[in-house]
C-alpha cells in the first residue's frame, strides 16, 4: 500500500483543525480514523507531515542541518 499524497494529508489535519470530529474527517476523506490521529500526531511531535524518506534522520533533522552544525563544532 502507497502513502496518501501530502496534499491530502494536510487536508485531512487542516479539517480536524478547523474543529470538524476525527471520526467525520475520516469518513469525508475516505479513510480510517486511526489515519487522522496518526496525521495530527505526527504534525504535532515532528512539526510535519512528510514522509521520513531520504535526507531525514529518524530523530527528524535531516542530514545537512547534522552536518552543519557538526562543522561548527571545530
């Protein structure tokens, strides 16, 4: 199963945001409510909604921020 585009998954946080229920955000969008806390706890914890992929450490920095400020450290 693919991800659900970061489009729509802003969407789906910016509805529970603007104070529509989390059950109702997941039957407007068509999908499971465990999805929308998940959505709404990952924007709250790592400050986005994009997937950790490529660039990004699992302590949500990514790599060139680490190798900037290691630099500093000289």
């Amino acid at each position: 199963m693919s991800a659900y585009s970061l489009d729509l998954r802003e969407k789906i946080v910016e509805s529970v945001n603007k104070g529509v229920s989390k059950a109702e955000t997941a039957r407007r969008f068509g999908v499971h409510r465990a999805t929308v806390k998940r959505y709404c706890k990952q924007l709250d914890e790592r400050r986005t909604l994009q997937l950790r992929g490529e660039g990004e450490r699992s302590d949500g920095l990514s790599d060139a921020t680490t190798s900037l400020t290691q630099s500093k450290k000289i």
